[in-house]
C-alpha cells in the first residue's frame, strides 16, 4: 500500500500543506499512541512554519512528560484555525470536546486505527489493519516525503511502541516492525522510550497496582479474571486515576482466563478495560455494549455510576 497512490491520502496531504493555522486534537486520558501521534505531528508541522495547537483535555501522564512539546498541550479547545486535525479518536466522544465541537465548521481529518470508527472527519485515513496510529502517520510521512527528525521519530516509536505492548501483543505484525526500524534509522530514542515509559513508576502507582492484584479473582463462568479500584484506593495510595494504566496486562497473565477486565471507580464514574488472551473473544463488543470501543483485544468503556459490593449464598448437596 502506498499512500501516495490513495486518493483520500492524496486530499489529506493537500490539505496540510495548504493550511496554516492547525489545531491537533487528541482522545481524553491520553496514551503513547495519541501523545505520539499529537506531539510528532506538531513537531513537523511547526518545523514547517505553520501556527500550531494541540488540545487535549487531560495532561499528559508523566511517562510520557520525554516526548517534545507535552507541555504545551492546552485542554481548553481554542477553534481559531483553518484546520483540525484528529488522532486516534475512536469517534468525537472520545475528545471530550463534543460539545464544543458539534456545531463547528472547520475542515477536519481524522487519522485513526480503530475498526468502530464512523469516519466523522471531511477527510479520513482509518486503516484499523495498522497496529496504532503512529503507524499511519509513519507510513504516510514517507510516502508523501515529510522530514522525519529524531524528535518525530522518537513520539513515532512511542505509539507503535506503547500500542503493541513493545512489541508483544498479536497486532505487532511485519508491517508494525518495518515501520520501527524506519524510524530508528531516522535517530528514534528507543532507550528514552523503554526507561521512561516501562522501566520507570512511582511508589504510589506500585502500591495501587498491589491493590488491583490482590483483588484479582475469576467471574462466576472462569472466562475471565478481573479486579477493581474504588475511588478510596488513589486517596489512601496517593496515586490517580493516571497511575492505573498498565496494570490490566498483568491481569492479563494468567493462562486460565479467555480475557481480563479491570473497573475502577472514580469522581462518580467507572471505567472498564478489558484485554483478550486469545482469539475466542472480542473484548470490543463487550465494551461497546456500555458505550464504549476499541479493538478485538483491547478495549475499554465510561459510565456514570460506583462499585458496590454484591455477595450471593447457594446451598449444594
């Protein structure tokens, strides 16, 4: 596939080009992959001389605090530009700029993997076959012969790094390695990568990762193994809602259960994820029947509510 013969690529890479004020909008509780697509995007894009914004509306998890630009991330949406440009966003929910973002009229693109995408952009580059959206941008940068510098390179390798579980879950194919050597080769700081985001975490985050562990059970049918956070849990830790992430991929372990699922409570909310073993069950449709997306194997869902503990008695003979 090049992009460069794909004629949605081809508007795409007009469209860019064309425009001077941009605005680059990412999904809310951002990940290595959004983060990676945002900041290497605006790298380029303002090595190119062009007014960039880039919006989220939460910071920046402090793993990700290496990668150029993360603190200038505004989370309040400022719509004075000609172009907006969407990352990894599932749909426009995910932005947690709806509102905001419904009766807008600014031309749009939309650069995203997830298969649940509605493709709500003027212009759509939604290739789920790709392991993450840096991936995309990656593929699309040297087809159409953008300058990839170290410091595009490095947010680049972050997402593909951080969406295939360094390069351990299934959807780290072929392409998803091609794609990472090329940008090593365009001076990508793997080591920053790897210290940063997996070897570094603070003692409140490996206290509240104790706690999911130690509540780690199997449902009543065995198919899955799951645990919870209640919102007690970050105040007596010290940790926040941030800190969670990861810990699911240790639930995740044990060879017994088809997936894993972690709730965790917070600020009146509760959000579920879910990560698949195997190829028996797609965790997206069960986070779509809550109102959420994702992938076959990694998904996740938010709803207004709280945990509250359910035990039930039976008598056997």
């Amino acid at each position: 596939m090049n992009f460069a013969n794909i004629t949605e690529a081809q508007k795409i890479y007009e469209k860019i080009i064309s425009a001077q004020k941009i605005g680059i909008i990412s999904h809310q509780n951002p990940d290595g992959d959004c983060l990676g697509s945002q900041l290497g995007l605006a790298e380029f894009l303002i090595s190119q001389e062009k007014k960039v914004k880039t919006f989220c509306c939460d910071p920046a998890p402090d793993s990700f605090c290496f990668l150029p630009g993360s603190e200038k991330i505004f989370n309040n949406l400022d719509l004075n530009c000609d172009l907006l440009i969407f990352v990894d966003c599932g749909n426009i929910f995910q932005t947690g700029f709806a509102d905001v973002l419904k009766n807008n009229e600014i031309f749009s693109i939309n650069f995203d993997h997830h298969p649940d995408n509605p493709k709500f952009g003027d212009l759509n580059l939604v290739l789920p076959k790709f392991s993450s959206t840096t991936a995309i941008l990656t593929k699309f940068f040297i087809d159409f012969d953008f300058l990839i510098s170290p410091q595009v390179a490095t947010c680049f390798l972050t997402g593909i790094f951080t969406d295939t579980g360094s390069f351990q879950h299934s959807n780290a194919d072929s392409n998803s390695h091609r794609l990472a050597a090329k940008l090593l080769s365009r001076g990508a700081n793997l080591e920053i990568i790897r210290q940063e985001v997996f070897k570094t975490k603070k003692i409140s985050t490996l206290k509240l990762w104790g706690k999911v562990l130690s509540r780690a059970q199997f449902s009543s049918t065995d198919l899955a193994i799951f645990s919870i956070v209640k919102d007690l849990d970050f105040e007596k830790t010290k940790a926040n809602p941030k800190d969670i992430g990861g810990a699911i991929d240790f639930l995740n372990m044990v060879p017994e259960a088809n997936f894993s699922f972690l709730l965790t409570e917070k600020d009146g909310s509760v959000k579920g994820s879910f990560r698949a073993r195997g190829e028996k069950t797609d965790v997206q449709k069960i986070a779509k029947f809550f109102g959420g997306g994702g992938h076959k194997k990694a998904a996740g869902f938010t709803i207004p509510g709280k945990l509250k503990r359910e035990v039930r008695w039976k008598i056997i003979q």
